[in-house]
C-alpha cells in the first residue's frame, strides 16, 4: 500500500526527487542533517552532542557545528547560509528530511528576520538515500575523526572531550580535498571561496604537542612560563598559525 506524505504517494515522492539534476554551482543546493553522538553508559554526560552537517552537492564541501540542544541548529543554519550569501554564494534548495528541528529552520529562515526564499526539498520518510550526501557525510568525517583521535593515542576516556575538535578538524581537512567542477581542478575550499584558509599554509599534526604561553606581567620569576599542551585544531578567524590547544589540567 502506498503511504501518503505531503499530498503525494510514496512512489511519487521517490521519482521526484531520483530526476533531480544535480547542481553545478557551489552552494546552490545543500543537504542538512543531525545526528546525536551517544556515549557509552561509563562514560558521563557530553556537552553539545548534537552534530549538525551541511553539506554542499556541487562540490562535497562540509561544514560541522555542535550544539547543546538539536533546536538551536536553526539559527544558527540561518546565520551560516547568510555568511555565504554575503560572499555571492546563494542557497536555493535545502534538502533535509522533516523533522521538528529542520522545519523550524524553514520558518526561521523565511521569518522576516532572514527572508530566505529557499526551496525546501523534505525526504520522503525512511529514504536516508534521498539525504544521501548528509549521511556520508557523518559517515567519512566520523571515521576521519576517529581516526585522528587514534592516531594520536587519545586515551579512551578523554575521546569524548575531543570528538567535537577531532571532528571539526577531520572536516576542515576535507574542505582541501581536489574535486573537479565544470572541468576545473581545486580543492572543495576553492571551489566554494576562491581561496583556501590561511592555515592551509601552517598545516600541523591533530595531536602535536606544544607549548602555549601562560606567563603574564604579574608571574613570579620562577613560575612555569607555559604549559605542555596537545593541538586539536585551527583557530577560526585567526591568523593562519594559530591553533586550538587542549591542557589537560584545565
């Protein structure tokens, strides 16, 4: 028996979204979604579980934040595909399924606080096919993440403090990924911003130890001048050798 959902059957739902050409202009469609990262009954309660990913169908480009609460995502989607449309990249397709959180994203986001006209592309219910490029996502840059926390010999217990820093930086070193778009070669952040980060030019290990100064004008002479810190990631809106350090005593 065919379900109805939204005014159309099912099988109406799936051929609709199957012809869809896929687009050749970054930024102009993008796939949303959320996902909760749950830890283990031994392990205390994570803060900012909710991971919620953007993703770019013309170039794969992606974007990770984390939140306390799956409702405060809207507003903050809103405030990001603002920060493009700034930069000359307009959205007009957002694929997302719909739930509670997401249809707050399109009233938010046609609100007269943002007047977006995006179109709203709702997957029909049980097809995560149809949200493909948002469910791969969390697929590749989880693992990537894992991958970095493993590599740096994060010990089990401290993985959930770090996922959120090994998960952002799996996703910023995805963004240098080369992918060729109307027959030109660069990477995903280029395609995206014409230009790479500036920190692509000081690129260092996720797990690299380093000191981060902590003496100030009032230290005593022989107190300790910085501490043995782990790098986790780059520095947003900083120069390109900032980094974000994680010290294990604070």
């Amino acid at each position: 028996m065919l379900g109805l959902y939204g005014g159309k059957s099912e099988a109406e739902k799936c051929m609709q979204f199957s012809m869809h050409q896929r687009s050749v202009v970054p930024g102009e469609r993008v796939f949303v979604d959320i996902s909760s990262i749950k830890p283990p009954k031994d392990v205390p309660a994570i803060p900012r579980a909710n991971w919620r990913i953007v993703v770019d169908e013309c170039t794969n480009f992606k974007i990770s934040h984390f939140f306390q609460r799956n409702d405060q995502m809207a507003e903050a989607t809103c405030e990001l595909l603002k920060q493009w449309q700034d930069k000359g990249i307009k959205t007009k397709f957002i694929r997302m399924d719909n739930a509670g959180e997401n249809k707050q994203l399109e009233q938010r986001g046609k609100s007269r606080n943002w007047q977006f006209d995006w179109v709203v592309e709702y997957t029909p219910r049980d097809t995560p096919q149809h949200n493909h490029m948002a469910k791969l996502g969390f697929a590749v840059l989880g693992n990537k993440g894992q991958a970095l926390l493993i590599r740096a010999n994060v010990p089990w217990k401290y993985r959930f403090h770090l996922y959120r820093e090994a998960f952002k930086t799996a996703t910023d070193l995805d963004g240098l990924v080369i992918v060729t778009v109307k027959g030109k070669r660069a990477t995903r952040f280029e395609h995206m911003f014409g230009q790479n980060p500036r920190w692509t030019k000081h690129l260092r290990l996720f797990g690299e130890a380093g000191t981060m100064k902590t003496a100030t004008s009032t230290s005593p002479k022989l107190a300790d001048r910085g501490a043995q810190c782990m790098m986790v990631g780059y520095a947003e809106s900083h120069d390109g050798d900032v980094y974000q350090m994680w010290n294990t005593v604070t």
